[in-house]
C-alpha cells in the first residue's frame, strides 16, 4: 500500500497487482477495518477508494518505506 501513486484515490485491482500471494489473500480484510476506522473511504466507482485524510496517507507511505529499508 505504501506504493501507492501520488493521487489520494486508488484502484484495487491496481494495488492487488503489485501483491504476493499472501498479502492478496488478507487484504480485503485489512481494507474492510481500515474503513471501519475511518481511514479509507469508497469512491464513486466500483473498486475505488481514498484516504479519508492526508496524514493517513503520508503514515502510510512513511511505514512503507522504513518496511524497505530494513529489507
């Protein structure tokens, strides 16, 4: 999630290409209680969602690439 593209929406069914198998299998889970919580919201379209706020965004992004680093 922490690739996500410079946008506030994304798609899915892009972030699920970038996926192993593994991380596939559990995120739906992982969307669904980030919705819960607030920090995702649905879009217009089927499949679309957004930060319901920037800082989660940016949190994201930071834990993303911390997660890289450490390899």
């Amino acid at each position: 999630m922490g690739k996500l593209p410079l946008e506030a929406k994304f798609r899915r069914k892009e972030l699920v290409k970038e996926m192993n198998e593994s991380e596939r299998r559990n995120f739906d889970n992982f969307r669904q209680r980030m919705e819960e919580l607030g920090v995702l919201a649905k879009e217009e379209v089927r499949g679309e969602y957004r930060f319901s706020n920037e800082l989660f965004r940016l949190y994201v992004m930071i834990e993303a690439l911390i997660a890289e680093e450490r390899g």
